[in-house]
C-alpha cells in the first residue's frame, strides 16, 4: 500500500501476493527444490475446512508434497498472516491469525504418521 | 532413509504419540524444532529425538547465558543426540557427542531482504545434507548455515540450492 492506514479510512492496496507459509510447509518448500522423483515428502498437519484449505493443499501437492492429517470442519480458516507493507516508509505491519488452538489429537497424529511412512513402501522422508 | 521432523506444538499431545510413532518406525531418524519459549515441557521430549533444533530466541530465554552452557545442560537429557541452536545473524551452534560444542558462523549478509524462514531453510538445509549428501552433523550444518544465509539475501525461497552451492 502507498502508506499506512488511517484508522477508520480506507486505503486501495497497490499490490498483493500470497505466499504458503509456515514452519514445516517453508521447510517442505526448500526440500521440494532438491529431492529426487522417488522421493517422498509428507505433510502431516491438521487443515481448516476442506474448500479453506484446498489453495494451501494444492500449491504444497504442486511442489510434490502430499498432504495427511485432519481436515476440521469447524474451522473456517487456517492460520495465516497479512503482511501489510507501506511504500512511504518501508514497514511491515504483520497481523495473526489462529483461529484453533493446536488439534491434532494424539491418536491421529499418530495413525496420519504411519499410514503415511510404512518402511516395507516407504523410501523418503516424512515432515510433520 | 526415512526422516521424521516434528514442530514441537503442544507438548501433551507429543509426549503421548511421539513415542509410539517411534517405536513404530525404529529405523527412521527423528528431529524436532523448539521454537518458541512459553512452551512448557518440551525439553522433557528430548531422548526421543536424534536431532533438535533450538531458535535463538528459546536460547535467550533459557536463563543460560552462553550458548555453550545452554548445550551442556540440555545434552544431559540425551547425550548421543545432536542440539543445534539457530542463531540468525551468528549462524548456528552445534553439539553432538563427538564435537561438544561449535559456532558455526555466518558470511556476512550485506543487505537482509526477507528474514521470514530462515531457521525452517536451516533444517531443509541440514535434514537434506544429512539425509541424501552423506555429510555429518558438523559439515551438515554448515551446509544449512549457508543455505540460511543466502534465503536471508532475498524474497521467498526459489531457486535457494543454486544460489547457495
């Protein structure tokens, strides 16, 4: 955005992107650059709701990632931050969001983690 | 060769499945980040781990007031275990059985672009040189040293392996 905001006004941004984010989705994004065909990179997590979360779930299946864990119905968004960036000034306003409070119960961690990483089938590698 | 990296998240819900995925899959190697400081009880998840992964802000809440002396205490949980404290612009600690302790500085970055995931580039960086480079602990991290510093010298993360090799 030019500058900004005002409280109570309303600014038209100049330009946005969107970029996955995340511990272990950042981690899986430098891996996915290197890894070998036959090799297997695997997300276990828990996601927002399945229409949310299809954008996060494709781009990280386009990088090769397949995707496991819960997918929570009552979950409208999944975490995320709006970087609001200000061409006057250079600064970066970061607002959070987590709207659910970790999750993933131990049993399907657990059952996600070795459905997914059989060593009889498995010859890659596995981050949560 | 499997590798099994955990978010350290909600120790509870760790402390229950991390032990039986373990055993489930003896083979595998295992890592886990420590990030954040409020999260009570992590360090308690540490003999099930092969590698962990300290931010440097967990470090500086630790009431340690050397990195050394922070590696030395956590060690005594699992002493065959590798500790690796990520240290921004003073790139990385390291200690394993075999090297107790080693500062692993950076090159000097001239300007930092976007500092966002440097410490998840270290451990992409580090679990690939371990895994598929066949380096060991030591030359491993300096290898994700080096990856983490070129990620700080520009936007997002293309194109990282090439700039860094």
């Amino acid at each position: 955005m030019p500058h900004y905001p005002e409280e109570d006004q309303k600014l038209r941004a100049s330009n946005v992107t969107t970029r996955l984010g995340g511990n272990v989705p950042n981690t899986l994004n430098v891996l996915h650059q290197v890894v070998a065909k036959e090799d297997r990179l695997v997300l276990v997590s828990t996601f927002a709701e399945r229409d949310s979360s299809q954008r996060l779930t494709d781009k990280l299946e386009e990088m090769g990632v397949e995707v496991a864990g819960v997918w929570r119905d009552d979950c409208p968004l999944n975490p995320q931050s709006w970087i609001l960036k200000s061409e006057q000034t250079g600064s970066r306003t970061i607002v959070n969001y987590n709207g659910y409070n970790e999750i993933l119960k131990p049993q399907n961690l657990m059952s996600a983690v070795r459905k997914n990483l059989q060593p009889m089938n498995y010859s890659g590698r596995s981050l949560q | 060769m499997n590798w099994v990296h955990f978010e350290g998240r909600i120790p509870e819900i760790l402390k229950d499945a991390v032990p039986r995925i373990r055993a489930s899959i003896p083979q595998a190697t295992f890592s886990l980040e420590i990030e954040k400081p409020d999260r009570h009880g992590l360090l308690d998840l540490i003999p099930f781990f092969d590698v962990i992964f300290f931010s440097h802000t967990y470090y500086l809440h630790s009431g340690h007031t050397t990195p050394n002396h922070f590696l030395d205490a956590v060690r005594e949980r699992n002493p065959s275990a590798v500790y690796i404290i990520t240290a921004g612009e003073n790139g990385a600690y390291h200690s394993s059985h075999d090297h107790p302790f080693l500062h692993i500085p950076t090159t000097k970055v001239d300007i930092v672009v976007d500092a966002t995931g440097a410490g998840d580039t270290f451990i992409a960086g580090y679990v690939w040189s371990r895994m598929a480079l066949g380096k060991s602990g030591v030359g491993a991290a300096k290898m994700a040293v080096a990856l983490a510093t070129t990620k700080v010298g520009q936007e997002g993360f293309d194109n990282l392996w090439k700039r860094a090799c």
